[in-house]
C-alpha cells in the first residue's frame, strides 16, 4: 500500500515537472531573441538618442538605418521623393482648404530626416505646440521619461526644439539593456489601455507591428495643452473614429469653402492594416515587408533601410511569394483601382464643396439644412482622407479602403442633395422614404 501511494506521488512529480519544463521551453522559444537579451560589447544607457553609440554593437542594422537618410527613388504611388501632392493634385487644394495642408503638403521619406523635414514644413509657426515633435526625434523617450508628456506637448515647438537633436533613432523602437522592441509612445501605451490592451503581453510577432503605431497611425491634440491623444477608445476603424470626433465635437479646422468643421486623418498606417487585411489576418507583420531578413556575409538581420517594399520586392515579398513578379503586378492592380476610385471620391466630395458655398451666397438658405450638408461633407471628407493620407495606395488593405471611398462617395453626394435642398432649388429630391 505505502509502495503504491509512493509510486503514484512519484509518477505525479515527474508528470508535473515535465510540465513545467515544457511550459518553460515553449515560453523561451515564443520570446523574441531580445527578451533573453543580445551580447553587447558596449553599454548604451537607458534610452540613448544617439543612435551611433548604438551602432557600435550593431553595425548591420546601423549601416542599414543610415541608408534612409540618402533614399530617393520614387515608385508609382511612394517612395522616398519628397513631391509636393499638392502638385500633383491641385484638387487637395480645394479640399484642405484653411488647414494648412493646402498650403505645403509633401511626400514622406526616410526615417533619418524626420527631424530635417518636420522643421521645413511652412504649417509650422510660433503657435505650434511641441507635440509636432511626438514622432520625429530619439530624444523624446528620454524626454517624456524626464519632464512626463504633458509638460513636453504644453511647451512651445520652438522652445521644446532646444532639446531636440536627432531624427529617429533606436530609443524609439529598442530597450537598450535588452534590445527588445517596445512601446515608447505614452499616447500608443494610453491609447491601447483605453481599449483593454496592454502591449506587455503581446507576442513578438505583434510587436513587430505595433512598434510601428508609436507613430503611423491617426492622432489629435486634445485640450489647452494639446496632450497627443489616439482617437481609439471606440475602436480603430474610420466609423469609430468619426464617432469619437463627433462624441467630443472636435474640430482641427474649419473649412475655408464650404465652412463645415473638419479633421485632418494623419497617417492610419496601422488602423488601415489591422482591419481585417488579408495579411494581418495571416499573421504578417508589418516588419515582415519593410524590414525583411537581409544577408551580409555570414550576419543575417532586420534592414533598418525602411522604405517602399516595391523597391525591395525579391526579398520583401520573396520571403512568402514565389512568385514575386506576380505579387507586385497584383499590388500595382490594387492600387491604380484605389487611385481611380479616389479620384471619383474626390469629384463627388468637390461637387459637395461648391454647392454648399453657392448655397450659403443665396439670400435665404435654410440654415437648418445647410448645417446638416456641412456636417455631412465633414463625415464623407473624413472617410476620404482615411484613405488618402494612409500611404500604402490601399495596398494595406484593399477591400476596406475601396469600402471607405465608396461610403465616402455616398456621403458627399448626400451633402450636395442636402445644399441644393438647403438653397430652396425646385428641383425633386428624393429624400430616402417611399
Ligand atoms: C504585405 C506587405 C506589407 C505590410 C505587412 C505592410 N506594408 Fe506598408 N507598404 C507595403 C507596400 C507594397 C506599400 C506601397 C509602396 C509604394 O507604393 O511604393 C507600402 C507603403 C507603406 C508606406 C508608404 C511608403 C512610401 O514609399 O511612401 C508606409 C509609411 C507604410 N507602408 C507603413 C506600414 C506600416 C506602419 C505597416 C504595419 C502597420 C505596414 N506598412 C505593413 C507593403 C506592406
Ligand atoms: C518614432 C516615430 C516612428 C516610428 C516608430 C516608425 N516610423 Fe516610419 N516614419 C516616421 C516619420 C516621421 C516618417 C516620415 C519622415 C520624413 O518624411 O521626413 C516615416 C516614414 C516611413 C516610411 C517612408 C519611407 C520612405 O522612404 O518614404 C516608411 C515605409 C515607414 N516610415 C515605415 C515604418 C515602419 C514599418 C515602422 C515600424 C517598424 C515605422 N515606420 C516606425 C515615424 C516613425
Ligand atoms: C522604427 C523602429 C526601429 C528602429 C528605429 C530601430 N529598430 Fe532595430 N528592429 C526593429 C524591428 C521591428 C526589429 C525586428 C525585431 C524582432 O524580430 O523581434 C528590429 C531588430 C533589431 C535587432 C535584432 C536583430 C535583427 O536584426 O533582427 C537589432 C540588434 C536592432 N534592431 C538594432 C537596432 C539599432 C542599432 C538601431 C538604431 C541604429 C535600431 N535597431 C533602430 C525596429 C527598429
Ligand atoms: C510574411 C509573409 C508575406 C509577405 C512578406 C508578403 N505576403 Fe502577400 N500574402 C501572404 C499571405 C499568407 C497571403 C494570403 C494567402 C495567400 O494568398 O497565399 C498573401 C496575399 C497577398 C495578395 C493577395 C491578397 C490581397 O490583399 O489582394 C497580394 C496581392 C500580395 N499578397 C502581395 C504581396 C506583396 C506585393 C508583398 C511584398 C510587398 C507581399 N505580399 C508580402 C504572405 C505574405
């Protein structure tokens, strides 16, 4: 009896020690190579901005970064060419009218002249706050650690500007001790918790792709002190954004034609990608295609060349495509189809525009109506830019972006209907009901 309780204690033991240990295995295995830390021959404190200290340990990634400083090829819809779209597009004038955009609106290039680049843009003047800063320099993690985000948004652009140095550099993606990616935005790590999330718990793979929203995603500047906020709390798709806007009756500026309250979308890299693309439903990362596995001699690692995947496709797209050429002509044909239907979004949001303007000149619109037009142009106008200040052409994600223009279509025509309505035109509107 004493014996077989003995062997069944044992058996017991070695069932839960061999648990353990496996649990421990696979816990190790999913890490990512930084969280068990990578060998450095030289310590680089806690948050460093420059990233040439950084670069003594880790030549390949360096060598790699410095190549977007120099970057200058074009492709059909990107690239590193710093175009004004505004000349490219005379409509964006018309339609960004009164927000600046209309003034000064360039194509992005690489991450070393984000901190060049932000300083050129004529929208900037002496009420710019220093939030402009949030996504342009390696100084900011150790900014935001010293005097805490809300004292660095409060501060003037051109007083903050002081303490600011260099572009972006490691500290905006790297922990120094350990290497491993992290989130160093307060707004992101904010913006996730007001959604539940906490990154601290996300897999190796996602942070691949969620260190990128430090930066590549919609924002705005909430109150006097223009603290950076990431409108996520309902979600981050377009309708949940514009219903956040709309709960808040938040406006970035008023629109200088049709007069309805507007917001500027950013750059919803990441909202764009994670709705439900057909490769973030794969798994895929958006490191996979901007920062693939490159060989130097015997080294393999991450280019830290970020730029278009097109003009790296053999080894962006080749890593899962066997046939890359066929890859690229499928995203050449995506992208001239949401070029075209932006085009038709643009002329319908255009129309909208204009007869909202001529509208208000009659002598006695209904004013009622014509706040109903403006605030529809706001909606369609804001779905529009979801799409078009996103970067990828739709690439992202084609079906929900060629989803959000057609919406946006709708909209804006409904905002034309409602202008005629508002100016007392005889002519027969249906209004929806039967
Ligand atoms: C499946 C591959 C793939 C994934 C994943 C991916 N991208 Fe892209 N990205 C592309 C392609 C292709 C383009 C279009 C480039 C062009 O038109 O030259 C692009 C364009 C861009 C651009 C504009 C580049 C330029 O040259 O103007 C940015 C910025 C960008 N992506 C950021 C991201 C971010 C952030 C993520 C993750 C949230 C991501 N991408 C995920 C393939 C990808
Ligand atoms: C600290 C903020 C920040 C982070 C983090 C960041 N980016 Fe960027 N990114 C920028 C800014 C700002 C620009 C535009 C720089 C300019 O035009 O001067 C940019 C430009 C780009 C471009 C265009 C490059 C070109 O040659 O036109 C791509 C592609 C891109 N980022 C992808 C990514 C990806 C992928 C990640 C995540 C691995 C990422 N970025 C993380 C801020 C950031
Ligand atoms: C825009 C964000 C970003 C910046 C800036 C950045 N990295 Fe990385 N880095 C990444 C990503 C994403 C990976 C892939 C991590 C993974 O697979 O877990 C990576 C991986 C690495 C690795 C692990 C080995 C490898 O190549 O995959 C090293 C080492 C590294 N980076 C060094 C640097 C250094 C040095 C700098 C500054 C010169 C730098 N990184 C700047 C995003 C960044
Ligand atoms: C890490 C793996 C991976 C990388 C890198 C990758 N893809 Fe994909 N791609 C997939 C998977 C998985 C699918 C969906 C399943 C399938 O069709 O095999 C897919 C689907 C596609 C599709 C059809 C779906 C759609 O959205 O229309 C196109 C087009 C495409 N990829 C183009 C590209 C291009 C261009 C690149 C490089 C810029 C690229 N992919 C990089 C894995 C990848």
């Amino acid at each position: 009896m004493r014996r077989s309780i003995s062997i069944i204690i044992l058996t017991g033991l070695i069932i839960v020690l061999t648990a353990a240990l496996t649990a421990a295995l696979m816990y190790i295995n999913n890490q990512p190579v930084s969280n068990r830390g990578i060998n450095q021959i030289f310590e680089v404190p806690a948050m460093e901005p420059d990233s040439a200290q950084w670069g003594l340990n880790f030549p390949n990634q360096y060598s790699t970064f410095l190549l977007t400083k120099t970057n200058q090829n074009r492709t059909k819809y990107g690239g590193s060419f710093p175009y004004s779209k505004l000349e490219i597009n005379p409509r964006l004038v018309i339609l960004y009218a009164g927000s600046g955009y209309d003034i000064d609106y360039n194509e992005e290039r690489g991450h070393l002249n984000s901190l060049t680049d932000v300083r050129s843009i004529e929208r900037i003047n002496n009420k710019t706050p220093g939030t402009c800063y949030s996504c342009k320099s390696s100084d900011n993690p150790g900014l935001w650690a010293k005097m805490g985000m809300a004292e660095f948004d409060k501060t003037m652009f051109s007083e903050l500007g002081k303490n600011i140095n260099n572009p972006i550099g490691c500290a905006n993606c790297h922990e120094a001790s350990t290497m491993r990616l992290v989130v160093t935005n307060p707004a992101l790590d904010e913006a996730l918790k007001s959604q539940g999330k906490d990154w601290r718990t996300f897999t190796r793979q996602e942070m691949r792709t969620v260190v990128c929203a430090n930066c590549h995603v919609e924002y705005y500047f909430a109150g006097e002190g223009k603290y950076l906020t990431f409108p996520w709390k309902n979600g981050t798709r377009i309708e949940d954004i514009t219903a956040y806007y709309d709960n808040i009756g938040f406006k970035d500026w008023q629109h200088a034609i049709s007069g309805a309250p507007m917001i500027k979308i950013q750059h919803p890299e990441y909202e764009m990608y994670t709705a439900d693309s057909t490769h973030y439903r794969a798994g895929v990362s958006c490191a996979d295609c901007h920062m693939p596995y490159t060989r130097e001699g015997a080294a393999k690692f991450s280019t830290h060349d970020v730029k278009s995947p097109l003009l790296n496709a053999n080894l962006a797209c080749g890593a899962c495509h066997r046939d890359v050429e066929y890859a690229t002509y499928r995203a050449a044909t995506i992208q001239s189809q949401v070029q075209m239907s932006m085009n038709v979004t643009e002329d319908a949001l255009i129309a909208a525009i204009k007869t909202i303007k001529a509208a208000s000149l009659k002598p006695d619109p209904d004013m009622k109506v014509l706040a109903e037009a403006r605030q529809l142009h706001r909606e369609a106008q804001m779905r529009w830019d979801f799409v078009a200040a996103e970067n990828s052409m739709g690439f992202h994600n084609p079906e929900e972006a060629l989803r959000i223009l057609l919406s946006s279509a709708d909209l804006a025509r409904q905002a034309q209907l409602k202008a005629v309505q508002a100016a007392g035109s005889p002519a027969v509107i249906w209004n929806g009901s039967h």
